[in-house]
C-alpha cells in the first residue's frame, strides 16, 4: 500500500509541474489538497511522511475522528463537502480552509464558532457555473451581493472560488467552467483583494484546471485509488 501511494503521489507531483511549466506557471503557485475522504488515517500518515500536509475531507464527523488520530501532526485540513449548518460547531475548530459555503446561513453560523475561539476562519465561495441543478453554490450573477453581506463578518476571511465542472468528456466545456470562474474571481478581486484563490479541478479535469488557473486542486482518486473497484 505504502509504495502504491508515494508511486501516485509523486508521477501526480511531476504531472502537475509538467502541466504548469506549459502553461507558463509557478508550481509553486499552485497547491494540492489530497482528498482524503473514505480513506484510513494510515493512508494520510504515509503522504505526511512524504512532506506533504494539505488534506481534503467532505464529512465533519470522518474530519473530527482523523484530526483525532493525526493531531500531534501539523496538517492542514480543507473541508470540501456540502456543509450542514448543525456540523460547523465540529468544521470550524480543526479546519484551516472551508472550501463549499454558499448559505448566509452558514456564513452566520461560521462566524458564530470562530468568534467563539477567537479564530479567523478562511473561506472560499462555491459557484455554481454551470448551472447545473444537480450542483450547489451561488449564481455568479449572485456573488457581489452575497460578498457585501458575508465581509462584514470579522472573524470570516473570504479568500476566493470553488467550483466543480460537469462530469464530461467534453474539454471544451470543462475549459469554460474554469475559464468563467477565473474572470468572475479577476472582476471580483478589483473590489475584494483578499479574493485570490481558484479551487477547482478534480482528478479528471486537473490538467485543464492548471491550464485555466487553479490555485488550489482537489485530487483524491488520482493519489488514492478507488477502494471500491
């Protein structure tokens, strides 16, 4: 197991700086958040010791019980799933980066658990490019008045985008998402400097992500295999 994963996180490691070196990037302006999600603390114990820090989870509980097995490591959790309010009591105190909030509600009540331990929470807005119903997040015709609300909570830091790109084979279509959701963040960022990073793509659409400015990619099936085949 442990020679599988460092096999596919490094060849991961070389694609992502082939595919920036391309497009004229900086790796280093570029950060992988493995997913970590249905995964065992062990698997993430073996890319920390890779030197890598930065996982991604979508269920608070799963959060809350591997930050319990890793917490004497310096790892910086994403949560990355649909949030259900009642769960933020749980988010808030481990995660450094927020990855899905599109409610005020959950705006409220982020607010509400990071004033409470005197924490400023990083938070990145999920849009829906798309359109499709199927997909959470806000309209991009709907950000500027959410942001007008959400930045007047002080201990919330809104620190750019996240979207996911329809589930096709069609690069063209991918390539938009992603081209969309780079210029609503470029217009956005004129009146909201603190809005600068681009979550987006995933482990069949991280290349055109890249290509399209991704500051942040989710990958997790690309690392970790599929438990389920």
């Amino acid at each position: 197991m442990n020679n599988f994963l460092i096999e596919n996180y490094h060849t991961l490691l070389n694609e992502i700086q082939e595919v920036a070196e391309k497009s004229g990037r900086d790796m280093n302006s570029i950060k992988l958040v493995a997913v970590s999600k249905n995964f065992p603390s062990v698997y993430i114990k073996t890319l920390y010791n890779e030197e890598h820090k930065d996982f991604g989870e979508n269920r608070a509980q799963e959060l809350r019980q591997k930050y319990e097995d890793l917490k004497n490591l310096d790892i910086v959790w994403h949560f990355i799933g649909r949030i259900q309010t009642n769960k933020i009591k749980y988010i808030v105190p481990i995660a450094e980066y927020i990855h899905s909030v599109w409610r005020m509600k959950e705006i409220a009540e982020i607010q509400k658990r990071a004033e409470e331990i005197n924490k400023t929470q990083k938070v990145l807005l999920e849009i829906n490019i798309s359109g499709e119903k199927s997909k959470a997040g806000l309209i991009p015709s709907g950000v500027d008045a959410f942001l007008k609300d959400a930045t007047s909570f002080k201990n919330i830091k809104i620190i750019g985008l996240m979207t996911m790109a329809p589930y096709t084979d069609n690069v063209d279509v991918i390539r938009n998402v992603f081209r969309s959701l780079k210029e609503l963040r470029d217009n956005l960022n004129k009146k909201y400097p603190s809005i600068k990073e681009l979550s987006m793509g995933m482990t069949n659409d991280y290349k055109i992500a890249i290509e399209e400015g991704a500051t942040l990619l989710r990958i997790g099936t690309r690392i970790f295999g599929n438990r389920y085949l």
